[in-house]
C-alpha cells in the first residue's frame, strides 16, 4: 500500500491539452462524425435528399441556390404532403406552371419531418446584405446555412459567388461574420463555408485562419483546385493542414474529394485527422454509399427514389436527370427514361406497378401527359383555363390500337372531350406562410 510520502513522489502523466470548440448553436447540427450528401446542382434536389437519408446519411446539403432568388420568394406549406416550398412566379413563359392561373414555380423544397435537424442550406452570395436577406427568408426551417465559397462552375462564379470568393477573402470573411453576428443567434443554426484548395499549401493556410476567424462552426473543403476538374484525383497532400487549423481554432472540418462510401470515409477521416466526410458522385449513382453495409442494387434504389419524387410532386426533368445518374446506361430500361412524358411512363417503364396510381396523380398535379392546357382567348379578363383530356402516357399503346379502330370504323379519327376545369387550388399567396 502507497504511503503519502511515496505517492506524493509518484509523477503523474501530463494531461492532454482541453481543445477549443465552437458552441453548436441549440438547433445547429456539430458536423463532427458525420458522414453527409454534398451540395449539388440538381442532384441535390429534395427526392435525393430523402433517399440519402434513408440510406444512412447523417446530414444533406441542398444544392446551391443564389441569394436574389430567395428574397422575394413565397413560403407555402403543400397541403397534400405538408412539404414547405420556396416559390415565386414562373419565368419561362412556355411552361405548364405558367399556364396555370394559381401556379407558382417551386425553387426549393423541405421535408420538415424528415430532414428536420439534418438540413443544411447552401447558399450563393457574394453580398453580406444579400445573403442576410435570404439567410432569414430560410433560416427557420433548416439545421445550418453553409455559404459556397467553391463551386467552380460559370452559373455559381457569375457576379463574384461561389470559388471567385476564394480571390475576396475579405469580402467572404464579411459575409460569414455577418451571418454569424444576426442570423446564427436570431434562429440557433451554425453558419459554415465549404471552400477549394488554393495553389500553395501557405495561400490555403492563410485562407482557413482567416475563415475560422469569423466565428463559424464547420469548414468543408473539397480536396481539388478551381482549375481542377471531377475526372481528376483529389489532392489530399494539405488536408492535415487544413485539419490542424480548424481543430486548433475549434471549427469542425469535413473533406470532400473523391469519397466512395461509408467504410471509405471513415479510413480518410482517421488517416487526415478530420472530423467527417462529405460524399457527392458516389451518392449520385447510388445512395446506398452511406449504408455502413455497403450499397444495394441500384433497382431497389431507383424505387424508392422514384416514391420520393413522386411524393414531393418533384419536377420531371429533375427526376428524369437524376434516374439516368442511377440506372446504369447499359440497362435495357435506359433510353425509355428519355422518352418518358410522365410519371406514369417512369413507373410503367421499371416495372413499378405499385407505384402507378400515385404517378397518375402526380401526373394530373403537375400538368404532364394527361393535360394539354389552353387559354380561353374568347373571355378577356379571365383566368379560365381550358382543359384537354387524351391518354396517359402509360396507355400510349393501348391508344393507338383504339384509335386505328375507331378510324377504320368511321373513317375520322376519334374526337377527343373537351370540359372546363375550375381551378380548386388557392392563389399562392393565400396558402402563404410568413416566415
């Protein structure tokens, strides 16, 4: 047994220096060990998302989307599948929205109870103002507003956004300090930034000191250069760096570059000291990355995806982009998702019977293939749409038999049934929400 004198002698181990760390604000997310779908034009849509976090995902990025658009912008909650939207006036003059007296177009979705905590909104700015504007027309309904800083891509650089903000420093350093001070205390969400490398290890350095300066609670850097295109290996030679930096200023640091799936990212994280990872061409072809199982087949994947889109009422050519990330190009159902006018043709096409009526739904909602919209020029002053009802896409053969019997019988092709349909939906503005 130890007597006083003999444990007073006994050195003790020194203890391990207490790191600093950023308060997680009480409705922010801390992104350390985390594993989470990137920001991505497109595929980054709310029906990805979804499938993302069904896979395992820990947190989502939206993608992109530029300040101007937001301000402005309605807040609506759809009644038939209580998804807030983002909305305002359709642009494009031939579109089925815009031929609809009540429809708005949708430029962002969230699903509050699935995506509730584990949202971030990715921002494009290059104005402190600007984004201060858009950051509280959102800030209510997500987990975080990352602000992009690294997007190399002409749409996202336009008017100093995205990597131009890698050649202001200050002005980044502004805008991060300025959501940090009003938005991240008014609604208790982090603020965060997702950069590129730089040409030296010492302008990168410079840079990261800089940033996690300003108060912010994670850093995401993608592992190549501006120049550097997707085909390119990701340079991780910094990445310890980079690492170094955040931890010792307390801001969480996930990577991005080149990141296959769960086992793999967990191996990175280890190996470079980061803190999480960040996945984004790898769950485009298949979010079943994120599983800690491995992925599944993509035609379990593109059924539930599918359910998803169908759900959120999601665009057609977004669903249709994503489905031709998903199925293999090899797939004997490929070049059918490319001809297809509807939902009802996505899920006729894979099979998916289950899903049919539901499409047909969505089909009618969204104006696609069973519609053929007109105005009523006869009656000024009016918002009276006239409605042409003709087959379903699905149908599309069992149509044509008919119709070649019906001519061979009367010898005119079949008329088709006109009505007028009232409009059942509230204006917009009425089912708006304040935020």
């Amino acid at each position: 047994m130890a007597t006083p004198e003999s444990a007073a002698a006994t050195p003790t181990a020194p203890t391990a220096p207490t790191l600093p760390k950023v308060p997680i604000p009480p409705r922010g997310v801390d992104y350390r060990g985390k594993l989470v779908l990137a920001p991505m034009v497109r595929s980054g849509e709310l029906p990805m998302r979804l499938a993302s976090l069904h896979y395992g995902a820990d947190l989502v990025w939206g993608p992109e989307t530029v300040d101007r658009s937001l301000i402005g912008a309605t807040r609506r909650i759809n009644p038939r599948n209580g998804m807030i939207e983002y909305t305002r006036a359709p642009t494009h003059q031939h579109s089925p929205a815009h031929q609809h007296p009540h429809a708005e177009s949708v430029l962002y979705r969230v699903d509050p109870a699935r995506e509730r905590g584990k949202l971030i909104f990715q921002l494009g700015t290059a104005d402190a103002a600007l984004a201060l504007q858009a950051a509280r027309f959102v800030a209510g309904d997500v987990a975080g507003i990352d602000v992009n800083a690294g997007c190399p891509k002409p749409f996202s650089v336009h008017c100093g956004m995205g990597a131009a903000l890698l050649r202001a420093p200050a002005k980044l350093a502004e805008i991060l300090r300025a959501l940090v001070r009003e938005v991240a205390p008014a609604f208790g969400i982090g603020i965060s930034v997702k950069i590129r490398l730089l040409e030296t290890p010492a302008e990168t350095e410079a840079l990261v000191r800089r940033l996690v300066a300003t108060g912010i609670t994670g850093l995401t850097v993608h592992c190549r250069t501006t120049d550097m295109r997707p085909r390119e290996r990701a340079i991780r030679a910094q990445l310890r760096m980079v690492a170094a930096v955040c931890r010792e200023a307390g801001v969480a640091c996930l990577m991005n570059g080149d990141v296959e799936g769960r086992a793999q990212a967990e191996a990175l994280v280890a190996e470079f000291g980061v803190d999480g990872a960040m996945i984004a061409t790898a769950a485009e072809k298949n979010p079943s990355c994120f599983r800690a199982e491995g992925k599944v087949g993509w035609e379990a994947v593109v059924e539930n995806y599918l359910g998803f889109a169908i759900e959120a009422e999601n665009k057609l050519a977004n669903t249709k982009f994503s489905l031709t990330q998903l199925v293999p190009g090899k797939a004997a159902v490929y070049k059918e998702l490319h001809n297809s006018r509807g939902y009802v043709d996505l899920a006729v096409a894979l099979g998916y019977t289950g899903l049919v009526e539901k499409a047909r739904e969505a089909d009618r909602l969204l104006w696609l293939g069973e519609f053929e919209v007109k105005r009523d020029k006869k009656k000024k002053g009016t918002q009276q749409v006239q409605v042409t009802h003709h087959t379903m896409p699905g149908d599309q053969q069992a149509s044509k038999k008919r119709k070649r019997k019906g001519d061979e019988a009367n010898g005119e092709s079949a008329k088709r049934a006109t009505e007028v349909l009232e409009p059942t939906a509230a204006p917009a503005t009425a089912a708006s929400i304040a935020v």
